[in-house]
C-alpha cells in the first residue's frame, strides 16, 4: 500500500521535472518548424545578407542585419551604462562598505530588476529622450539612446548584485594577506579579489547582456519601430524583440509569410541567447570552488 | 607627493565613486516614481478603477486590465506552484546524481535565460494554435508558468538544501517513508524559502508584457473576464497601448495605470522579503 503511494507520488514528481526538459524542446521545434518554413520562401543567402528589413511593406525585403543592428547597438549602449556602474557599486559594496550599508542597499538596488519593463518603457519615452533632446535638439523623440540608457539602469542590479557575490566570496585570507604588505582598499580590490572573483563577474556580465538583448518592452515603447541599418543613436531603430511585438499587435493570419517571419527572428534572438547562457554556464561549472 | 599618499588619494577618491554609483540607482529609481506620482496621482480615484476602457482619456478606466491581472495571478500560481515545487523537490530529494540529473539541471539553468518573448512565441503554438485555446487568459497563464517554473524550481531546491540531513533521517528513524518525510517534515521546515520564491516570480509574472502580447492579449477588451476561456487584457498592456497614444490624457492615464501596478509589485516583493526575514529568525538548526 505505502509502496505503490511512494512509487506513485515519484513518478508524478518525476513528470513536474520533465516539464522543463519538454519546454525546451517545444521551443526549439516551434521556432524550427516556422523558420523552415519560413526559409522556403526566403533564401537564408538573403535573410544573412539582405540590408533591408520591409517583411510589412508592398516591397519586401527579408534581411536580419538591421534588426540584429539594432538589438546590438541598445545592448551596447545598455552594457556601457550598467558595467562601469554595477562594477563600482559591487566593489564598493563587497570592500568598501560597512555590513549596514551593506544590507540595506543591496536589497534596494534589486527593486530596479523587480520594476516591470513597461514602466522603464514609459521612463524612457516620456522623461529621457525629453531631457537627452535638451543637449540633442534634433534627436528624434524614439531612439536607441533612451531606450539603451535606460536599459542600461534597468541591468545594474544584474551585474551589482552577482559580482557583489563573486567578490564577497573571495576568501578573507586573500585580503588580508594584501592588507598585511600595506596595500590600500583600492589595491587590494583591483590587484587581488576582482581577479580572483573574474569568473563570477564575468558570468555576471554576461547574463546582464543576454537580458539586455532578450529585453522587449522598454525598445518595443521608446526606440521606435523602423529597421534601419545604422549606429547612429539618435534614430529611431528596432530591436528583433520591438518587430515580434509589432507584428503580434496587429492581425497577422496563421501561415502567412509575416507570421512566419516573426518566428524566424525569433529564432535568431534565441541562438544569441541560447550561445550567452552556455557560455556562462561552461564558466561557471569550470572556474568554480576555485579557493576551497 | 609620495607613493603612499597618493595611493590613498585613489582609494578615497575611489570610495566617493562608489558611494555615488550605488546612491545613483536609488536616486534615479526615486526620480522615476516620483515623476510617476506627479503624472498619475490625480487620475487615481475608484472611478478610474471602475470603468471600461474608452476612446476618451478621462472616461478610460483600467477595470478590465486589473481584473484580467488579478485571473492571471491566480491562475498562473494554480499552474506554477504546484508544477515548480514538485519539480523542486524531485532534482533535490529523488534524482540520483548522473547524466539525467545533468541534463535537467543544464536545460533549467538554459530556461531560465530564455528571453520572455520567446515563451510568448512557444504559447503562440502550442497553447492558441494546437490546444485551441485562442488568446485566452488559460493560454496566457500556462505561457507564464512555463516562463516562472525554473525560478520557481531553483529556489524551491535551495530551500529543501537549506533543511538540514538530520531532520530527515529522524524522520527515517521513526519509520516514516520518503513521501512522509519530505511532507510533513522538509516542506514545512522549508516553506518559508519555498514561498518567498514564489512569490518573487508571481510578482515577475505579473508585470510581464512581451509574451502575452504575443499570445494575443487585447489592448481594447471592453468587458470583464467571467472564465478562463475569455478573452483578456493585463495592466502592462493597457499601459504599453496609452504610453503608445498622442494625446496627453492617456499619458496621465498610463501613469496612473503605472501606479497601481507598481504597488502590487512592491507589495508582493515587501511579503517576500518579510517572510525570508521572519524564517530566517524562526528556524535556527
């Protein structure tokens, strides 16, 4: 009797954690079917190199480049934001601050992440590009600036909190040993733990840029919805993720070329991400229990 | 000037960078709400929470929004909680170490970098298409629990990790089987992490846009969701579709709309971080 209930309520167990493993197939079949059959239609030749992106217009045009343009130049801008500033704040959390500050401030800086996009969205659109056009006059209202600066905040506490943890996790040994031959906080942080504590950071770094390239709303909202092949950063542009949206809005039949390209793109976001997340995975499992 | 000076320059110097990198974020977060509050305060009335939606800004209402938020919260946890916990409990208390433990823990650390839009896209499929579901609040909420279930999963096996070996084989001792030990036992004495989780990511869920714009959610739904079957709209569409608006009416009302969305997160993320707190102090091993 209370063998077969153990054995039952396993296997029920057992099928919640088989879930996750048939979510990823699902999305890798999905986004496969479509984009094959999508690549019937149009040459993948075509989809690499074409530097048009028209799938909506009466002269079409199925070139990636301006899309992935796009997304890139927003993730630059977001990470030239986030890095320099998380960076400082891990820093200066893990070895500069009292345990107090320590602990109240962290757990404040993670509301930024907990904010949902589509207020950064609104942030971005109505409050940075108004104030941007102050010292731009003619940048226009949507642009990657905003919506990357912006984004940028949004990533801090990606970065922060994960290097915060990286560097807290350095062994006190290490610091001491620094401290003892007469090294500053600021020398003993750049010589010593921020090298010892590079896998963490780095792995920080990079799922703060696989979030930023995934990230929808707040390009969706304030970078405008025109493909365009350009680093300028006062045009409006669109990300991958603003052009499955833009379609999404609107009434797209099932089947048809425009339906399909919306997976086809999609396709292309989830192989960035897909290479970003193994990357920090293989870091992380490599690197790790370095020191114990 | 000596070596020794200088270098003690860098470091205060340094330490002022620092105070002001972490003060930057609280700042802008507060100019950001507080320019929000501005906006929006004086929309907030239980008019504005008891009307439809409309083509005029001070008749529009976000009635059907918070109502379609609300089904979505309590569907989405009904699909999530149990799924994610069982998971949970399964890779830390059963799963014997080896390439199949492997290869779970790989795909839902991969999950859980999967951008959102790309579960929207999979709900598309799946949920609308094969399973007929249309753009209903069912096929949104399963979108969202696929997309919470490896957070959920994750802090439910710290959690269980965090229950110390003893209590378990105590219970073992008494002759109690696996499953009575893992119930009465090392959930109870882990749900606090359990739930904190939960919650966290319900509160995610809650906010999130892209995939439910995806799977077919309305900006304009102009009547209030009596069954999971319905068609339905949630506070950050009716957000996204007024900031998307010309007239300056919407933008009051987005801000608004803004407002009351916020609070639910701060909210939700306020129970979390007490009930982390409050296990924290009660347990002691």
């Amino acid at each position: 009797m209370n063998k077969t209930r153990e054995y039952i309520i396993e296997r029920l167990l057992f099928l919640c954690a088989a879930i996750t493993v048939f979510t990823t197939i699902s999305i890798i079949l999905v986004l496969l079917v479509e984009a094959v059959g999508f690549f019937q239609e149009v040459s993948i030749i075509d989809f690499l190199t074409d530097k048009e992106w028209t799938p909506l217009f009466a002269d079409k045009h199925f070139g990636i480049l301006p899309l992935v343009c796009g997304t890139l130049l927003t993730t630059f801008i977001a990470i030239s934001v986030a890095l320099p500033i998380g960076l400082t704040i891990a820093i200066y959390l893990s070895e500069y601050a009292p345990k107090s500050f320590r602990k109240i401030f962290k757990p404040l800086l993670e509301v930024l992440a907990a904010v949902p996009t589509v207020v950064y969205g609104f942030f971005a659109l109505l409050v940075v590009s108004p104030f941007l056009q102050k010292f731009f006059p003619e940048m226009s209202g949507f642009n990657s600036l905003s919506a990357g600066i912006v984004m940028g905040i949004m990533i801090i506490p990606f970065i922060s909190s994960l290097s915060e943890d990286a560097l807290y996790a350095v062994p006190k040994s290490l610091r001491e040993a620094a401290y003892g031959m007469g090294s500053t906080r600021f020398q003993t942080a750049f010589k010593v733990t921020v090298p010892a504590a590079s896998s963490g950071i780095v792995v920080s770094i990079i799922l703060a840029l696989s979030r930023a390239i995934g990230e929808t709303m707040i390009v969706a909202i304030a970078a405008g919805q025109q493909p365009r092949l350009t680093l300028d950063p006062t045009v409006p542009i669109e990300t991958i993720t603003a052009y499955i949206v833009q379609v999404s809005m609107g009434d797209v039949p099932h089947g048809s070329l425009e339906y399909k390209t919306i997976f086809a793109a999609g396709i292309t976001l989830f192989v960035f991400t897909f290479i970003l997340n193994n990357i920090s995975f293989y870091i992380k499992k490599k690197y790790q229990e370095k020191y114990d | 000037m000596t070596n020794a000076t200088k270098n003690r320059l860098i470091d205060k110097t340094f330490l002022m960078f620092g105070i002001l990198a972490t003060l930057f974020g609280i700042v802008i977060l507060c100019i950001f709400i507080g320019n929000i509050f501005a906006d929006g305060i004086s929309r907030l009335s239980f008019d504005f929470l008891e009307s439809l939606p409309s083509r005029k800004p001070e008749k529009a209402g976000i009635l059907t929004a918070w109502t379609g938020t609300l089904w979505i919260l309590g569907l989405t946890t009904l699909v999530a909680f149990p799924l994610g916990v069982g998971a949970g409990i399964y890779l830390e208390e059963y799963a014997k170490k080896g390439w199949l433990s492997n290869i779970l823990e790989i795909n839902i650390a991969n999950l859980a970098g999967v951008p959102s839009i790309i579960y929207g896209l999979l709900g598309l499929e799946i949920f609308v298409r094969v399973m007929g579901l249309g753009g209903s609040l069912l096929a949104g909420s399963f979108t969202l629990s696929l997309l919470i279930l490896p957070i959920i999963i994750v802090s439910t096996r710290e959690a269980i990790k965090a229950v110390p070996k003893s209590i378990k084989e105590a219970a073992f001792a008494l002759g109690a089987t696996k499953w009575q030990a893992i119930w009465s036992q090392i959930l109870p004495a882990s749900m606090g992490g359990i739930l904190t989780g939960v919650i966290l990511s319900i509160s995610r869920a809650i906010g999130e846009t892209a995939p439910l714009i995806v799977v077919g959610a309305l900006a304009y739904v102009p009547f209030v969701a009596k069954s999971p079957m319905d068609e339905f709209t949630v506070l950050p569409i009716q957000i996204f579709n007024w900031v998307s608006r010309p007239q300056h009416g919407f933008i009051v009302n987005a801000a608004a709309a803004i407002l009351i969305l916020l609070s639910i997160t701060f909210v939700m993320n306020g129970i979390a971080v007490y009930l982390r707190n409050r296990w924290q102090k009660k347990v002691k091993w």
